[in-house]
C-alpha cells in the first residue's frame, strides 16, 4: 500500500467523499496515511470503526480483551451471531478487511491499562476513546497527554451521549480529562450498561461524530471540539452544546503551557456500551 498515491480501485471507492472541497485528494492521502487507535470494539467502537475503515484511515488500531456475547448484539453492530465467542478485535477487524481492503487493520487482543497504554498509543496519531470505564478512560488520556496525541472520546448510557475532544498537551485554553474529574469516579456513580441500559442507535448517533471528529483531525479542518462538548439526548431528538474549561490548579494541565481558566460543572457519562 503506497501512502503518497491512490489506485485506481481506490478512487472509485473514495469519489464521493473526495468531491467535497474540504477534502479532495490531499485530504484522502492524509487519510491513507494516517494510524488510528480504537480503544473499544463494542457500542461506540462499532460505527467508529466502521466510518473510519470505510474512509480510507490506512491503519485502524482495535484494542479490545473482550469476547463478542450474545447481550452485545443488539447495539455492538459491526458483529454477528457467527461471532459469538470470538475476540472482539478478531470480529471487527474481519468486518473492516472485508469492507474496505485498502486499509490495514492492527488487532490488540487485551485490556488497556497503565501498564501498556503509553506503548501502545505510541504507535498512533490519533485515539478514539469508546471505552466502558472510567479507569479505562483515566489511563487513556493519561498516555495520549504525555505522548501529544489527540483523544476523541466519546460515552452513552441510556438514551444520552457525549462528545467531546481532549487535546491539552497543545497548552493555551484546552482542558484535560482530569480538568473535568479531578478524582476517579466510584463505581456506583458510573453505572453499566448492563445495569441501566442503553439504546443502540444513540451509540451510532455518538459513534458516528466521533468518528467525523478523528477525521477532522487527520484533514486539519473545521472545528474541533476541544474545549466543547457536544450531548445528544435521544428522546427528545435534541443536541446541547457545553463549554468546558481548564481547572485552575489542574496537576495534568500544569504540564502544558497556556493560562487556566475557572473549571466547568459539566461532567459528561463515562460509559460506552
């Protein structure tokens, strides 16, 4: 796979998203030439990977240690009944080969934890968080803020989601995620999925902008939505928008450059499905 031209073959599969002014040819090399890392093959990693593989991101890192069960399937779309008991990465990944051969897809088969997460972030540009945790999350960005690397990072419960983007080690207003939850949440406060639901599509509502957020990313256009978080409430078919802010005193934030400003309430769910 050569990252500075396109085939044939991949024009015709790209065309449509090509014509758009924003991305072009420039736009689709960046793609081919860029390296994502999907923490999570379940709710929110689904149409994540789904999107990016189908985009033309050239390598897709899948970082999951779960097993596909048959609770999953109703909303972990990009599996099927013939997956059950299958690793998560090995199902995800055959759905991306098998929908887009132009890109190569990495399967990490274990839990990101505090031991691994720095060397295996390393390996990426840019890191979509569709994890289920909050100790998952922590150790997350926790290696993307000391490795320079953008954290889209996307959460569901329910019939509710959030949006937004950690990028604090670029200085000035970006907040982190310790800015918003300056000690790790107890258990009972982040509920699962298995103990309070959540609706399938909401998980491609939130899956879906996280996905056009790690584009944006790699194209360098629009908006980003770091400082800003984006909630989606299901049933009322209504999207809200909340500023988030540095913390004052924010230990994580000390370490980049940039003024601190007066710390944001809002504090986004922590699950992804």
């Amino acid at each position: 796979m050569t990252e500075n031209a396109l085939t044939a073959e991949e024009y015709a599969y790209y065309q449509r998203q090509m014509v758009l002014p924003e991305w072009g040819e420039a736009g689709q090399l960046r793609l081919k030439a860029a390296r994502v890392l999907v923490v999570g093959a379940g709710g929110l990693g689904a149409p994540v990977l789904q999107y990016l593989g189908a985009a033309g991101v050239g390598r897709i890192g899948v970082a999951d240690g779960d097993f596909v069960e048959v609770s999953n399937l109703h909303r972990q779309v990009i599996h099927t009944m013939e997956d059950l008991d299958t690793p998560k990465t090995t199902s995800a990944a055959a759905r991306l080969r098998r929908g887009n051969p132009h890109v190569a897809v990495v399967e990490h088969m274990f839990p990101v934890t505090a031991a691994n997460a720095a060397d295996l972030v390393a390996g990426y540009d840019v890191v979509a968080d569709c994890t289920d945790n909050f100790a998952t999350r922590d150790v997350l960005h926790e290696a993307c803020f000391a490795l320079g690397r953008t954290l889209v990072s996307g959460a569901a419960q329910m019939t509710e989601g959030t949006v937004t983007t950690f990028a604090a080690f670029r200085g000035g207003a970006n907040p982190c995620f310790r800015c918003l939850y300056p000690t790790p949440l107890p258990p009972e406060v982040t509920p699962s999925c298995s103990m309070v639901g959540v609706a399938g599509p909401v998980l491609t509502v939130i899956g879906g902008l996280q996905a056009m957020e790690v584009v944006k990313e790699i194209l360098g256009i629009g908006g980003g939505l770091s400082g800003r978080i984006v909630m989606y409430d299901g049933l009322s078919a209504g999207f809200s928008e909340v500023p988030l802010a540095r913390r004052a005193g924010c230990p994580c934030c000390a370490k980049a450059e940039g003024p601190h400003r007066e710390k944001t309430k809002a504090q986004p769910p922590v699950t992804g499905g």
